[in-house]
C-alpha cells in the first residue's frame, strides 16, 4: 500500500492540518516506458506554501485533490523497459509527499549513496544548495572582498550561501533568529559575524556589522529585515530576492519595502531568482559543491524527522524555525 499526503484545502494564512488529508491507496502499476520508486525521504521547503496558493506564480499552483508537491530522493523498484533507469538506481526529483510514485523519467535526477548520504541529494546538492549556488554567484555576482549580508543564514539555502561566499573570499554576515543559530552560523560554518534578529535591533547591528556599507544581500526573508538591508547598500550592491518566508503565511497584503529608493540613490540591484531557471547547469553547480563537500570547504546539514503522518508539525517547523538547515521527512519505513 501506498501513504499518501492530498491537498485537500487551500490554506488562508498559515496551513495547519485541515489542509491535507493522509490516504493509503494501493501502489500504482506502471506502464511500458515507466519506473516505480520507492521514496526514501522528501524535502521540506517553504516554496511550498506558494505552491498552495491560486493564482499566477513561476510554477503551477497545486490542484485540489493533488499529491502534495514536494522533493525527493529514493529507489527505482520496478521498471517496464525505461531507457535510461533501472531497479536499484537512485533518483532525485519532484515525486510528492507519498511512499511511491510512478515516473516516466521526466525531470529525475540520477544520485548516488555512495558519494553522499541520500538527504544531501534534496539539501546541498539539491534544490536549495542549487539556489544557493547560483542566486549567489550568477545573481549575486560575488567578487573576493565584498561584504555579503545572508538572511534565514541558518536554514538550508541561506547556509549554503553564506559558506559559498566565504569560499570565494567575501566578509559574510548573517542574520538568523536566535543566539544557537547565530552560534553555529559563525562558529560551525565559518561566518564572520551573525545578527540575532529575535533579541537584537538588525538596524543597529547592520551597522556595527558593516560599517562601510555592503555589495550583496541574499534575501529569504522579506519584510522588516529586506528594508534594514536596503538602507545599508554600497554603490553598485547587488540584492538577491529568494524568498520572503516572513511574508507567507499573511492574511493581508504582502509588505514591500517602503525604502526601495535606496537602489536609485546608489544605483543598486534587486533581482528575484528562480532556481528553476538554471535546470541546464545543474551538473555544474554539483560538482563544485560536491568537490567543496569533499575538501570539507562546505558543511552540509539536515534535519530529519520520521514518518509521512507527521508531515503537518514537521512542515510548521519551517516557519517556527525549530530546525538547523535543510528540512527533510523520512518517508521510508524500517524493515
């Protein structure tokens, strides 16, 4: 039998359990061309909230009565002549929140668990580390000596980011919530200062933080944070407009910053990303990460938590921020 997690309800404000139903249907069949796969764990992101939403977006919303969309990363059990993928290969793709799924191969990835543990495929060497990678340096456009300020520091992508601007010799500042984050952002990973944005004012601590200003903002966040980062830019600074986790879950209208003349005056960038949009590089941005994984030049993080039915307190952690990096649910059960 197959556990499946169905978006039933579109959520307003926060998603809470009445937002998915948790079915058990028989595992699907397949047809000629197709695989079975069999998930092992599936990745936690907080794009999922948008994805719950109607209306336009850079992806189609979910559709009542759908699996949930989400990552993931498990093993081919059952193939019906596919040309490219055979029982005991690992992939990597967009299976949803469910034990099984059936593909034809569409958009998987191909992994493998003796390089790295099967989680990394949906956290570094995944979806986020692919954010990060190119949001910093395709975007971003980091060059040795800037001064890089990262929100969401500790979660999955802003992690990666920061650690990947400390590769290529940049001053990184990040803002997390909370003294532990602020801790590990600075002592595990290497930053070079953190800002406590539940116990600290962010305004003044930019300040001490980057005296003369900074050339990049990475932002996960939006809200409050984005315009404190706004009104510390240095001529010519590059903002990176990834998410807006603090906007999410409103009831109102999304907040924007009230401060956006500050790219006029020192004739800055704001430039939103989609990690989709470099879907053919995506082999490169692994390599480099997986050489720096190996080097021990980057640290790689997940938090793992068990079982498809608790998928609704596990998601919550995305936004209560009860987590240390990537977010990830085991879906595979012991044998």
């Amino acid at each position: 039998m197959n556990k499946q997690l169905l978006f039933v309800k579109r959520p307003q404000g926060e998603a809470d359990a009445s937002t998915w139903s948790l079915e058990t249907n028989p595992i699907p069949e397949i047809g000629e061309g197709e695989i079975l796969i069999k998930h092992h764990y599936i990745s936690l992101d907080p794009a999922m909230r948008g994805w719950m939403n109607e209306g336009k977006s850079y992806i189609e919303p979910m559709a009542i009565g759908s699996v949930m969309r989400a990552g993931s990363v498990g093993e081919v059990i059952d193939t019906k002549n596919h040309p490219k993928f055979k029982v005991g290969d690992f992939v990597s793709g967009f299976g949803g929140v469910q034990q099984y799924a059936v593909s034809d191969g569409t958009n998987l990835y191909p992994v493998d668990p003796n390089l790295a543990p099967l989680p990394t495929y949906i956290g570094t060497l995944g979806m986020p580390g692919m954010t990060a990678y190119f949001g910093i340096l395709e975007v971003g456009k980091i060059k040795e000596g800037d001064i890089v300020v990262v929100s969401g520091a500790a979660g999955a992508v802003g992690s990666i980011v920061g650690q990947i601007a400390k590769i290529k010799g940049c001053k990184v500042i990040g803002i997390a919530g909370g003294p532990d984050k602020c801790k590990y952002i600075v002592e595990e990973l290497g930053f070079d200062g953190a800002i406590d944005y539940k116990n600290e004012d962010v305004n003044k601590r930019l300040k001490e933080e980057c005296p003369k200003g900074l050339d990049v903002y990475f932002d996960n966040v939006g809200g409050e944070i984005l315009e404190a980062a706004l009104g510390r830019l240095r001529m010519h600074a590059r903002i990176v407009i990834c998410g807006a986790i603090s906007q999410y879950n409103n009831r109102a209208a999304m907040k924007g910053p009230r401060n956006y003349l500050s790219l006029l005056v020192n004739r800055a960038t704001m430039q939103g990303m989609v990690v989709f949009d470099w879907a053919s590089r995506y082999g490169e941005a692994a390599l480099a990460m997986g050489t720096w994984l190996a080097q021990g030049k980057l640290k790689s993080k997940e938090a793992i938590y068990d079982g498809i039915e608790n998928f609704p307190q596990t998601y919550n952690r995305l936004f209560s921020g009860e987590k240390l990096g990537k977010l990830v649910l085991k879906v595979i059960e012991d044998e």
